[in-house]
C-alpha cells in the first residue's frame, strides 16, 4: 500500500500539476516561433532540451542554494547573458575559427528575445525548480513560520496567504506561490493585511502612511517600555525614509512563542525575520532589569543566588525555544546599552538593510537580454 503524501508533499504535487498545464497550453506557440527562429522544426523533446540542459552551464543548480524561483530564474539569466557576451568576445577575437551561431548562448539568446518561447522557458525551468526544490530553495519557509502571531495585550497575525474559513483562518496553501511579496515584510503586510483571530476580514493598509500610523498609534503604545517605544518611532522614520518601504523586513513587536495559547511562555521584544539575507534576528530590551530582578532581598545569600540563577536558566530556555522552533537568533541590549538608543538601534537597523550583494531580478536581466 502506498504511503500517505505529507501536506509539503501534496503542495508540491499541487504546483507541479498546476504548472504543468500552463506549459501545455505554451507548448505549440512556443514550438512554432523556436521553428522559425532556428529555421529548423523544432519538437518538444529538442526544446525542452535547449531550455533545460543549461543549467549547470548558465547557474550553479547543484550546489548553489536559491532564495526562490526568481532568484534561480534571474541568475540562469544572468549565467546565459554573461556567457553571450563572453562568447562573442571569443567570435570578435577569431571569428575565422569560431562559429558564433552555433553555440547554444548565441541560439538560446535568439529563443528568448521572443515573448512567447521566454514564458514557455520560465514556466518550464519553474517546474523543474519546484520538483527539486529541496535541494535549490535557500528559503523554504518552515511550517511554523507560515503563520506569525505577536502582540502583548493584542494579538494580531501575519499570514503568509491566510483565508478564512468556518473553522477560523488558515493558510491558503495553494496561493504561497503565487504570492508576489517577500514574506515577513511592509509589502506582506500591505497584501494581506493583519490578521485579528476575532474578526472576519483582515485590517488593511492601503497606503504607508496607513501602515505608519497603525504601527505607531497602535503597536507602540501597547508597550510600557520607553525604550521599546523609542525603537518603534525610529523604525518608522526608518521605513518612510527608505528608497524600497515595501521590501523592508517587518520590525515585529512582541513574536508571541505560543502564538495564540493565551497562557503562553515566551514574547521576544522584537523581531526580524529577513527574507533577503534569511537572517531570523530577536532583540530583547534589558532582561537584566526588566527579567532577572530578585524579589527580597532579605533572604540569605545562598538564596538570593538560587533566584538568579533559577531566572538566568529561564531566560536561556526561551532564548534556546525560540532558536530550535523558528531558527531565531537573540541579541540583548543591557541596561548600559540603552543609554544610548540610537546605537542600539543602528545594530537594529543593519539587520533590516542586509541585502544579497549578488541578488539580481529577471526584469533586469530580461531587459539585457533584449538589448543583444
């Protein structure tokens, strides 16, 4: 008897299935303009096979790990791109020893100048992507970051794809594909709205200021700390004054472990989770003052010492809980460090700018194609 998929499994065989009729339904404009452009007839076998067999050529698709489909698709561009030109650098060099027309850069370039055979590319390479992603995808978002819930004495959710059903919300499994935002950032935040569990529509934003407002009318003003306040109002000078707001990382207030379990264990300060440098990054605000107080201070030494030390092991418990669970990382800013919240803020703020310094987009590398 065969095995029962997993919900991953099932979800992958969604995407494959969906993706293969969008190539079906590519399949015979495609054939006809690849015909045309190689003056040859071309069948499904030597077109899949030009489109396909690249990709150890124009990307490292064994060893290199992709943030996402459009991560490896822009780099296989990029990889085709730079090998035409390298290619015709050879051909100018020596042209009398060197077919330039017949090697695959120079017929592959020809083949996605033209709309058609560059979709029926995309979507093939994309369902090659999807059936080994385990070993491509950097980012393959863990079930248990799907669905995010933080606040102190509200909650809100950020769901990636929620819908909402007779049985509460709940992930859309079918849409994260289709999701066209990073997740964890304003963008998300800006697509899907916040997710209150009481409620049968999500809060929206339908601009930044929108955004803005709530995050500090409403987020900010649940903290009773004036450090976590002041962090509030530096991060939203921080995202209006970005030159890409929408792609910034979400500065998460109060990650709730427990999610909704209304008795639950642990809250982090704040969070980052960024999708661009897949660095999952916690803040906490002085747990020696707020965390680790010893209550009378009458008792005996060796008591006093039992209690700090009962408190020190709690505070790693949920510093580990948080790493094991979720891959985050927490970083303390002491009593001494808050005497400067603009320093504290700036190891704040590196987090939420680092960008892959060889992070490209298949507009860009799509729009160097053309100019060939």
């Amino acid at each position: 008897m065969a095995s029962k998929l997993t919900d991953e499994e099932l979800l992958l065989k969604e995407i494959i299935d969906e993706l293969t009729i969008e190539i079906n339904k590519l399949r015979d404009e495609a054939l006809k303009n690849a015909s045309f452009i190689l003056n040859r007839e071309v069948n499904i076998q030597s077109l899949n096979g030009i489109v396909g067999g690249k990709n150890n050529t124009y990307v490292d698709s064994v060893r290199t790990q992709f943030f996402d489909f459009e991560d490896f698709f822009s780099k296989w561009l990029k990889g085709l791109n730079d090998t035409y030109v390298y290619e015709k650098e050879i051909y100018l060099q020596r042209n009398s020893t060197f077919d330039w027309k017949t090697k695959a850069a120079y017929k592959n370039v020809k083949l996605l100048q033209n709309e058609k055979v560059f979709h029926y590319t995309e979507k093939f390479l994309e369902r090659n992507f999807y059936k080994h992603i385990n070993q491509r995808l950097r980012l393959k978002p863990d079930e248990t970051l799907w669905t995010i819930w933080f606040g102190y004495k509200l909650t809100y959710g950020l769901l990636i794809a929620p819908q909402r059903t007779i049985n509460g919300w709940r992930i859309d499994k079918s849409e994260i594909r289709r999701a066209d935002y990073n997740y964890w950032t304003v963008g998300h935040i800006m697509q899907t709205g916040l997710i209150v569990p009481s409620m049968d529509e999500p809060i929206k934003f339908y601009n930044l200021d929108a955004f803005c407002t709530f995050y500090l009318s409403v987020l900010k003003r649940l903290s009773n700390s004036v450090y976590e306040q002041a962090i509030c109002e530096k991060y939203i000078d921080y995202v209006r004054t970005s030159s890409d707001p929408l792609n910034e990382p979400f500065l998460i207030p109060e990650f709730r472990y427990g999610g909704l379990v209304k008795n639950h264990e642990h809250r982090l300060d704040f969070t980052i989770l960024n999708q661009h440098s897949i660095e999952f990054i916690g803040f906490e605000i002085s747990p020696a003052s707020s965390h680790m107080e010893v209550t009378n201070l009458k008792q005996k030494q060796v008591e006093v010492n039992k209690d700090l030390k009962e408190k020190w092991g709690k505070e790693m418990a949920k510093r580990n809980k948080y790493f094991d669970s979720f891959g985050i990382t927490t970083k303390t800013f002491t009593d001494e460090d808050l005497t400067d919240i603009d320093s504290c803020f700036k190891q704040i703020k590196l987090v939420l700018k680092n960008r892959p310094l060889n992070k490209t987009s298949i507009a860009n590398q799509k729009q160097r194609l053309s100019e060939f």
